[in-house]
C-alpha cells in the first residue's frame, strides 16, 4: 500500500519522521530521497511566498533546505536557478566540511528552448545538485534507455541500453520546461517541472515501495509521479490555495494530526 501525505506547511515544521513512522508503516525514519524546487528568488507572483528575499536571507533558506534534506532522506535533489550557482558551491562546500561523508553529483535540465536574450547567451539550463549519503543506493539500471545504437541496429549496443548522463536533455526523454500548451500544465501555478525529469531522479535513488519527500509541492509534480509509481510521498506547500487544488484534483482527505491524506492498494 503506498501512501500519500500533504501539508499546509512551511517545510522547516514538517516532522518527516514522524509521519513516515505514524502512516507509512516502516519502521524507519529518513525518507529514500528528497526532491526539492525552491522559489528562485526571482520574484515570481506566487500565491502566498514573496519571492524576493535579500541575497543574504535566500543564501541561508537554501542553507536551511539542505540541512532538511541530510536530516530527513537518505539521498537529496534540489533543482534551483543557475544564477545561484555560486552560493549553492561555497554552501555545500561548508556542508562536506561538516558531513565527510556526502558526495554532491551536479546534474544538468537542458531546456529544449529558453528565453530569448538578444544582447548575450540565452538561459538555457537549470541546475541541480544531487546529495548522497552513505545509506544511498544508485539504481542506474531503472534509467536505461535505447541508446542511438541499439536504434540504429549498431551490434556494438549494449542490449540492456544506455544509463543516462547527468545533462537531462532531449536525448533520451523529453525534459523541456513544462510550457502554456503542454498536457502536464496546471495554470493555478507560475512554475512547474517535467514529470519525466522528477522521475528519473526519483528513480535513480528509491527503490520499489520507497519513500520521497517533497518540500516545495506547488502543482504536485513529484507527488503525480510517486502516485504513478509506486513511492509513498510526503509533500508540503506555504499556499493554501496549492494544497487545495492538489487535495481536490487527488480526492485526498483530512488527517486527524493535519493534512490531507490518501493510500493507494
Ligand atoms: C518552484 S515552486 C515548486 C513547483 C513544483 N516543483 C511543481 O513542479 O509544481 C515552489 C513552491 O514552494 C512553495 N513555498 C515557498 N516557500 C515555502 C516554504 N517555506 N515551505 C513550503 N513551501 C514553500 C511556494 O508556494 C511554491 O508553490
């Protein structure tokens, strides 16, 4: 039985252990992994979130965020704009400072079109770091794909397929940012991520069953793909007005300690 949980919630007051231990029946208390879209900083009209913090603020939210992601998963993705690249090194520099342990892989979303800009380069990358731990297990056999070889009858190709690379691109699924027109779209929200891309993370670091946490739910990205795929989720939003559009597009219903609440058989 996989279950889902959604709250109403600053991210920072979500007990994750204690959830995992309350509904989801494991007797563990870290979550297999964490996916996490933080606001940019960009200020982007949200709902509820202002979207413009002080450099200094910001830099200590994502401060914040990875120190949740090492106390609550085992293995943490945060997806974040590229113009904060910088903070986000010297941050998790200081963070394998504190944990030796932890080993920071830098992915890359390639858009297949991005702003256009006509004085300098386009935008058209977005960043994210990928945190293991030593409880991490990779899974690189549930992304293989049909390589260009094993398609074009090439007898050197690997028949299992390829394990993707770490730039996310049209290569291998379609990982363009979610547009107006796309059927994945939900209008209600300024921002939203490829199904696909949230997957293949997920799929890289939980296993059948699995356990994510989401602390940034928005439109439910991470959420619709764990429903999809077995993986019990645990997902957060600031707004009010989110949660409500997820709770009704979901049929999720009230938990008696807060929240909505669904199992699926
Ligand atoms: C970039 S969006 C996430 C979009 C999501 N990945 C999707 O695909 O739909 C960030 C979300 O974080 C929420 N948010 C901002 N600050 C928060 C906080 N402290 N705790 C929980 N949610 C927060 C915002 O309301 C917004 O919906």
């Amino acid at each position: 039985m996989v279950s889902i949980r959604v709250f109403n919630e600053d991210f920072r007051k979500l007990e994750v252990s204690q959830t995992i231990v309350r509904d989801l029946m494991v007797l563990d208390d870290k979550a297999d992994t964490m996916f996490a879209d933080p606001p940019d900083n960009i200020k982007l009209g949200y709902d509820e979130y202002d979207d413009r913090l002080e450099a200094a603020e910001y830099i200590e939210f994502l401060n914040e965020l990875i120190e949740f992601g090492l106390q609550n998963a085992r293995t943490s993705y945060i997806s974040f704009n590229a113009k904060h690249m910088t903070d986000m090194g010297v941050l998790l520099k200081a963070f394998q400072c504190i944990y030796p342990d932890i080993t920071v892989r830098w992915l890359i979303q390639g858009f297949t079109f991005g702003q256009h800009n006509k004085s300098d380069h386009g935008n058209n990358f977005r960043p994210i770091i990928r945190i293991t731990t030593p409880e991490t297990v990779l899974r690189p056999d549930a992304i293989r794909r049909e390589s260009w070889r094993l398609k074009n009858g090439d007898k050197r190709a690997n028949p299992a397929g390829k394990v993707g690379g770490d730039v996310f691109f049209t290569d291998f699924l379609e990982y363009a940012r979610v547009t107006g027109n796309s059927k994945q779209r939900r209008s209600y929200h300024p921002t939203q991520l490829h199904e696909g891309l949230v997957h293949d993370c997920l799929t890289m670091t939980t296993p059948d069953g699995g356990t994510v946490i989401d602390p940034f739910m928005g439109t439910g990205t991470t959420l619709r793909v764990c429903k999809g795929n077995g993986w019990n989720c645990i997902t957060s939003d600031i707004s009010e007005q989110y949660c409500n559009e997820v709770v009704e597009e979901h049929d999720l219903w009230s938990h008696p300690k807060g929240g909505w609440i669904t199992t699926i058989e």
